[in-house]
C-alpha cells in the first residue's frame, strides 16, 4: 500500500518536505521533495531542467528535438513509424515533425503524415504534399484524437516526390533505439509501403530495418 507522508514547515512561510513511498519500505526509495524542491527517486536525483513536452505546448513527444542531431533523407513509399508513450490522457490535434532539407517536386497526393493506435489502427491521416519542399518545424492538424493514459500510438510518414525531404531524427537508428523491445512495441519502425497509409497495419511485421529515430510530437 503506498504512503503519503507530508512534513510541514517550521513556519506558514517555511517550505516543507514530502515523501511518496511503499508501506514496510524507506521513505528514501520512493519519490521524495525535499525543503529546498530537490526532487529524487529512489534515492536518485531527477533531472528537473530537462524540457518536457508541455514546455513546448506539447502533450508528448518521441523525444527531446534539442537532441535532433542528425537528419535521415526518407525513401519515396516507405511507411515510417516512430512511438510516442502517453503517460497521461490528452487530446491532440496536431502531429509536430521537423524537416532538415526541404524535398521538391511532392506526386499529388501521395504524402501523408498519420497517427496510428497501438493495435494498428489508423486514427488519423493528413496529406503534406505543401510541406515537402518545406524546412524546419512542420505542424499538421489532424482529427482530435482522445488518448487513454499508460498507453501509446504511432506518427506514421510516408513521402512520394521527386527528392523527397530529410527529416530531423534522434543520432541513432535502427536497432538501438529499440533494444529490448518486440516487432509490435518498436520506438522506431518501417511497416510497409504505398502512396498512403494504410486503414490499418499489423504491428507485429513492424521492422527496424531501414527505421529511423525521427523526432515527432503531438500537440
């Protein structure tokens, strides 16, 4: 059974302190806030500097783009998938990616940005044939999704052009970004191709090869 013990302040102006933890257990390994607002857990200390999400006006992210050191030129009718875990429950309306060379020449109608559910279900799909040939932060609305919490969805891409765009990624790709994880729990996939995506997929024929770590956010 968990324990919330509160310590209050010496004074009404005094900071206090308050621990988080397992009863039978010490209060130092569950989530403690000392009077001075270090926050630790199991004794570690958390990095509260670090950007989240909603710093950003973001509900969730694949990752921190500060971190985006690297680009990845896509490959005309390949179906990327990058994961994005929702800690708490939201609604998006807005997938954020990033281009880091613009593309040229987009075939019409045959580049989309889309959100698919866990199970492979396709929630959302947005056509960006207008920001191929764009640079920098891309934002694409999508229909409002609901997001259930301790779950997690997909930002699928998929690009038909004459050079199709580079895009912002993590450092690292295919099998290392994943590492421990099965074929249908992938961070970062390549699930098929086509001039769209699909209704649906099936997650377990998810695939690292050719996968990249791309950065994307909903919003």
């Amino acid at each position: 059974m968990p324990v919330l013990d509160i310590e209050p302040g010496q004074s009404p102006e005094a900071p206090g302190s308050m621990s988080f933890f397992r009863q039978g257990q010490s209060a130092a390994t569950g989530f403690q806030v000392d009077t001075d607002g270090v926050m630790t857990s199991g004794g570690q200390l958390l990095p509260v500097s670090v950007a989240s999400p909603q710093d950003h006006g973001m509900q969730a992210w694949t990752h921190d783009p500060y971190g985006g050191s690297s680009s990845a030129l896509t490959v005309n009718g390949r179906i990327y998938l990058v994961k994005i875990a929702i800690r708490r429950a939201c609604t998006v309306s807005t997938i954020w990616w990033s281009i880091g060379t613009p593309g040229a020449a987009p075939t019409g109608g045959q580049s989309f940005v889309g959100l698919y559910s866990s199970a492979g279900t396709r929630l959302a799909t947005t056509n960006v044939d207008a920001s191929v040939a764009g640079s920098g932060a891309q934002s694409t609305a999508i229909t409002a999704q609901s997001l259930a919490a301790d779950s997690f969805v997909w930002v699928a891409f998929v690009f038909n052009a004459g050079t199709p765009p580079t895009l912002v990624r993590g450092s690292s790709f295919e099998s290392t970004p994943n590492i421990g994880l099965t074929a249908a729990t992938l961070r970062s996939a390549v699930n098929g191709s086509g001039t769209s995506l699909p209704a649906s997929i099936t997650p377990g024929s998810n695939s690292t090869t050719n996968s990249l770590a791309l950065f994307a956010g909903l919003a």
